[in-house]
C-alpha cells in the first residue's frame, strides 16, 4: 500500500515539474474536443505555451515581440482542434510547432525584404576590394 501511495506520489511530482505536462494537457484536449470548444483550462494551457516560447526568441523591437505572439494566439486558437489524438499523443509538441511555425510566419511578414528575387544582397567591404555575398533574413 505504501509503495503505490509512493509511486503516485513520484508520479505527481514528475508532472508537476514541468510548467506544463503533455499528459494533462492531451487530457484537457481530448476534453475539450469532445465538447468542440475548448475549455478554460485549455485556454490558459495555451496561452502559458504561447507566452514561454515567445520568450525564447530574441527580439530587437518589443512591438515584434507582441506582434508574434498576438498571431501566435491568433493561430494556436484557430487550429486547436486539428490535432488527432488516434494519430499521436505527443499534443505538446503538435501545439509548440504549429507556434513556433507562427512565430516565423509573422517576423517574415515583417520583415519582408521586396525586390530581393534570390534573398540575397551584394554587400561590399570598405576596408578591402573585396566583394561577397550575405544572406538576408
């Protein structure tokens, strides 16, 4: 009896280490797609997903920053229902891609470089005649 008792309790701190756990939050979705919306619970997991990877990203301009992460939102709550739980039960990873994949959609949206066919720019040294080539990003 002590050893279950133990071993739920081993369990519970494993899961409680992370700031989200992929078993509760594949729980919630599978709830919340039985329901067809989300739930509040649901809806704050995300958006505690979208707020820690917007902090993994380096931003010059704070404005970019909340720019991403407002599409990031925009995105994660549009497609939220897409994940199949009889294909994968890997939901935390699903979610993170689809708002990784935001992230990069909005910073190329603005920062789109126009007229650039190749994405590359001729970029001239001062100091040296000699001349190269540099990516843009």
């Amino acid at each position: 009896m002590k050893t279950n008792s133990l071993s739920t309790y081993i369990n519970y701190m494993k899961r409680k280490k992370n700031y989200l756990n992929n078993k509760d939050l594949f729980n919630e979705v599978v709830k919340s797609l039985r329901q067809n919306k989300p739930t509040k619970t649901l809806e704050k997991m995300l958006i505690l997903l979208v707020d820690r990877i917007n902090k993994k990203f380096y931003y010059a301009n704070q404005q970019d920053s909340e720019d991403c992460k407002q599409y990031a939102y925009y995105t994660i709550f549009l497609q939220w229902n897409k994940f199949n739980p009889r294909i994968s039960n890997n939901v935390f990873a699903y979610y993170s891609e689809i708002i990784k994949r935001s992230h990069a959609q909005q910073w190329q949206q603005l920062y789109k470089q126009k007229g650039l066919n190749n994405k590359k720019a001729k970029v001239l040294s001062i100091d040296t005649n000699m001349d190269g080539e540099a990516m843009i990003f």
